[in-house]
C-alpha cells in the first residue's frame, strides 16, 4: 500500500479499505497521511501487518518548499498545499520504494510507538528481533507476520535516492577547558561524495560528551573517511584549540 488514501477510508471498517487480510503480507509506507492538525491524501491509522512512518508520514522534506513565489495569500497556500505540494508528500511513497530496490539498507524502519520517541532516540539501534527495510526488501523481515499494526519509523534525506543510515554519535572533545563554536563531523565515501552534519554548537566543555541522532546520507559501507571540524567563534581566544578526544559511533542495524 503506497499511502493508501485518507479522506473518505480513515475510521471506516475494514471491508471497504486497505487491512491485513487482504492478502499474505500487507506492506504500507505512509507518506502524506492526514495527522492532526496537518491536513493530507493518505490514511495515518496502520492498516496493514508492517507499516512504515518515514519522517513521521506526513510531511517529506524536499516537498514543502516547491511553490513559494505561487502563494500570494491564505487562500492560494491551503490549495497548493493540498495539491501540488501534497501530491508531492503523496507521491513519496512510490519513490522511496523504487529507489530502495538500488538501496536495500538505506531504509532501515525501527519499531516505535510514535515518530517523536523516534526523533529522541528512545528506539534506537534495533531491537534483538531487528529491523525490517521499507519498501522492496520488506518481506525478508522474519517476523513480518508476528502481529498486524506494527509501526516502524525512519528519516529520509529530500533529494533522491533517499536513503539514510542513522547513526548515534558520542564526541568527547580535549583542549580548553570552554569555549564557543560548533563541532561538525563530515563523511566521506568510497566515490567522492562527502556530507556535514552539525554536532554541538555554542559554549563547548571539554568535560562534556556530546551526542547526536544522525540520518546520514552516506552509506557505512562505503564510507572510507570521518572528519572532526571546529569553527570557533570571532571572539574566541586566538590561542583556543580543541580536537576530539574519542569518537564513537554506533549503526543503527547493529
């Protein structure tokens, strides 16, 4: 079920929609579902054995900001709103499962009870049981059939193929004991690629381990480099220096 319609099928029985035994193995991805108080095309209510929440299911990023020179006034912003740029969230699903045919572990969906204790970590890394992949290589999941209504959740980068691998990253720094500035790491790959992702920023302690939820957008298996960078504020010390001291990081399938 590629975001299996809303308006007119939310809350109604089974019968007349999209459930679990419409066949062996039901497959969802969620991805303009209408969740209070944002409006949408899809149905938010699981309604299959594995559903899949990218980005929470309502909202993609790379979709909402295709028309602003077109919204001139309240009116003009609910209707493209709800046709062009929904159609955009909409349209996501069938996206992200044809690209995850090239990128079989690059949606990796972690069981959860909603997208927030997600985004904070509270379902990370997966479970002794593991994960399921969204989209083509769903049905390898071993325990895809071991209840229906199971949510997963996941993020997605805006711009194709998609595909993130989340990471938990723990930083100790060493040098002065404080100061200000932000600490980026960068990831490079195998073929040239290279992403950077915002760690801590404002006053940093040496006596601080500062940790980060990332979906990044290179893949662990390819990545051949991890750069540690500190840009330190105008009126820090000319003399200030901070390196890291460790660096760890955790994949989210193992």
């Amino acid at each position: 079920g590629l975001d299996p319609a809303g308006p007119y099928f939310e809350g109604t029985p089974p019968e007349v929609r999209l459930d679990p035994s419409d066949a062996n193995f039901v497959d969802v991805i969620h991805s303009n579902a209408a969740h209070f108080p944002a409006i949408g095309l899809g149905m938010y209510n699981t309604t299959g054995h594995l559903d899949f929440y990218p980005n929470g299911g309502t909202v993609m990023p790379g979709c909402t900001d295709l028309i602003p020179e077109m919204k001139q006034n309240d009116f003009e912003v609910i209707i493209a709103d709800a046709t062009i740029v929904g159609g955009c969230h909409h349209s996501r699903s069938h996206e992200f499962y044809f690209e995850s045919i090239l990128y079989p572990t690059g949606y990796l969906g972690y069981p959860c009870e909603t997208y927030k204790s997600f985004e904070s970590g509270d379902c990370f890394p997966c479970p002794q049981e593991q994960c399921p992949m969204m989209g083509h290589y769903a049905d390898r999941f071993p325990a895809k059939l071991k209840r229906v209504n199971q949510k997963y959740f996941l993020n997605t980068a805006a711009d194709p193929p998609f595909a993130t691998w989340r990471q938990k990253v723990f930083i100790k720094l060493s040098g002065v004991k404080k100061m200000r500035g932000d600490i980026n790491l960068v990831f490079h790959d195998t073929q040239g690629n290279a992403k950077e992702y915002e760690i801590a920023s404002g006053v940093l302690s040496q006596d601080q381990v500062y940790t980060k939820y990332l979906d990044v957008e290179i893949n662990p298996k390819n990545t051949k480099k991890i750069e540690f960078l500190w840009n330190k504020t105008i009126f820090t010390l000319l003399w200030a220096r901070v390196g890291a001291e460790t660096v760890n990081i955790i994949h989210g399938e193992d």
